[in-house]
C-alpha cells in the first residue's frame, strides 16, 4: 500500500513538474505583430526597409527577438491592396506600416489598428487625417513632400542645362492629387524661366516605354520624372531608356541615382522610413496614433551621379557639385 502510495505521489510531483512551466509559459504576453503593406514589392524598397527596422530598433524593437513582421506586398497591382489589408486586420496586428496608397486600403479595413503610413501627398487633403497637428482617428505617419519639389527639379536642371528650352514631365494619372501637384508646380515655374512643358503620362512599364519613344523622337532638352512608388518600382527601365535615348533626367529619389540616373532631388526616404518605424514603436509602447502628429520631412538630398554626366557628355557646374549631397563617382 505504501509503495503504491508512493507511486501515485510520484507521479503528480512528475505531472506538476511538466505542467508548471506549460503554465509559466502561457502566462507570458504574446510577441506584438507588425503589418507591414507596400504597394509595390520588396526589390523597390531596399534601404527603406533597413531604415524602418532601425526606427524600430530605437524604440525597443527587433524583429524576431520582442516583435514579428508580416509584411504584405502588391507588386505593383493596386487593385490587390484591399484584400492585403483585410488579411492583415483578420491577423489582428497590433500596429499597420503603410507606404504612399496601401494607407487607403488600410484605413477602409479597420477603424481601430493603428496606422502609421508614409506618402508623398498631403494627408489632410486626401482625407487620411484630420489634421497635421491633431490627425484624429486610428491613423498618423510622416509627409515626404514629394509632389511639392517640382519646381525645385527643374530649377537644378536649369542650372545644368542653361541653353535648355523643353523640358518633358513624366507622370503617372494614378495618382492623381499627387499629379496635379507636381504638374501645377513645374508649370508655374516653366512660365517663369521661359521653358516649354511637355506633359508625358505612364501607369505601365510599356507606357513608360511609349513615353520614352515619343521623347526619342521629339528629343526635349530634358526630363523631370515625376514622384510615385510605381517610378520607384521601375528604376532601373527608365534609367536604361533614359541612356539609350541620351534625355538628361532628374529624379526623386537617391535610389535613381544609385541605379544610374543623372541626378535626384528630393526628401530622404530612408530618414522617413526610420521615422515610419519609431513610431510604430512608439504605438507599440501604447501612444496613441491621434496623440502623433503628423511628421513633414525635413531632410532632403541632391544626389549628382558624375558618371552619367560624363556618358551624356555633360560637364556638371561646380557651383552645383557645391550643394550636391553626394556625388557618385
């Protein structure tokens, strides 16, 4: 009876000694998930992604060790973004990450996960927040400015090319507030220094290829490729074209000129990205999104690519090398 006793006693102690740290575990919170959605893919985002790890990292966060990340890309296909979305707030994220249009499918999904996106358009205009200061809601993030510095782009461009008289724009009508921005902007000033507008649109890769066909046979002194994540996405065709038609072009972002496109001016998408995720950590750590405000850049860059210069047979004045952020060699 004893031994039997004994047994039984213990085999409880060896049940409770199994069970004891399944509870222990149990009790520990869950890892925090993070959505990340993008419009384009992966291979557009690069550096930006590095950066919006960093973010997260100031703010207490790494991915794999106290956060996970699910990220959601739609390669390009816009019309993919709501079904993203939805696949992210049935996962019960904690927090969503958002890049330029993928905010609007990730604010019709939910109206309470947080957002954090990052755009080139004024979100207050397109109805995101309610205001910069005050965004109301579920959503804030960080401003670029991109549509804004047209004037500027063609500004630089004439300071390269002083002889220049037509300049082409290239835009993309899918975006339409951010079009009507860049478009107004460079016009006004083309009127101001006596230059002719030729507006070009391209929503696809083979638009962006009739577009450079019709600059191959009208042959404008110049090109200001307007700003958008799909652009972005197709760096490296209109970078290409660009060279086989020998058109000086000017860019948004570094990443063109990295890729070899002439020059870029524009705000520094990796110090947005950062921000984009300082605040998701942020929200992680229980701030609210209408308690943060809606964050402008104001770090922008002139990237010079001399190697190109020298390929379209350009000599790059010294006084512009002078302000250029990098020059790439």
């Amino acid at each position: 009876m004893i031994a039997k006793l004994k047994r039984r006693e213990f085999i409880t102690l060896v049940g409770a000694a199994v069970a004891w740290p399944l509870a222990a575990g149990a009790q520990q919170p869950a890892m925090p998930v993070v959505g990340f959605l993008h419009p384009a893919s992966v291979h557009a985002a690069g550096d930006q992604l590095r950066a919006f790890h960093q973010g997260l990292k100031e703010a207490g966060f790494v991915d794999g060790e106290n956060v996970a990340i699910e990220y959601r890309w739609a390669d390009n296909r816009t019309d993919r973004l709501p079904a993203l979305a939805a696949d992210l707030v049935r996962r019960r994220v904690a927090v969503i990450a958002t890049v330029g249009t993928s905010a609007f499918a990730a604010k019709a999904a939910t109206t309470t996960i947080p957002i954090v996106f990052v755009g080139g358009e004024d979100p207050v205009k397109l109805g995101l927040v309610a205001s910069l200061a005050r965004p109301g809601g579920n959503l804030t993030g960080i401003n670029w400015l991109g549509g804004e510095l047209a004037a500027k782009r063609l500004e630089l461009l004439r300071q390269l090319l002083p002889a220049a008289t037509r300049v082409a724009v290239l835009v993309n009508p899918a975006f339409a507030t951010l079009t009507e921005i860049t478009l107004r902007d460079v016009e006004a000033a083309a009127r101001a220094m006596g230059l002719q507008i030729q507006v070009l649109n391209a929503d696809t890769s083979r638009e962006i290829d009739a577009a450079f066909e019709i600059i191959g046979r009208e042959q404008p002194d110049a090109l200001i490729v307007g700003p958008g994540p799909f652009f972005n996405s197709r760096r490296v065709q209109m970078v290409q074209l660009a060279a086989r038609y020998a058109v000086p072009a000017i860019h948004t972002t570094r990443l063109e000129a990295e890729a070899g496109g002439l020059m870029s001016y524009g705000p520094s998408l990796t110090d947005a990205y950062r921000q984009v995720g300082a605040y998701t950590g942020r929200i992680l750590k229980g701030a609210k999104p209408e308690d943060l405000p809606v964050v402008q850049s104001s770090k922008f860059e002139l990237v010079i690519n001399a190697q190109t210069a020298r390929m379209l047979r350009l000599t790059v004045p010294a006084t512009l090398l002078a302000i250029a952020d990098e020059v790439i060699e």
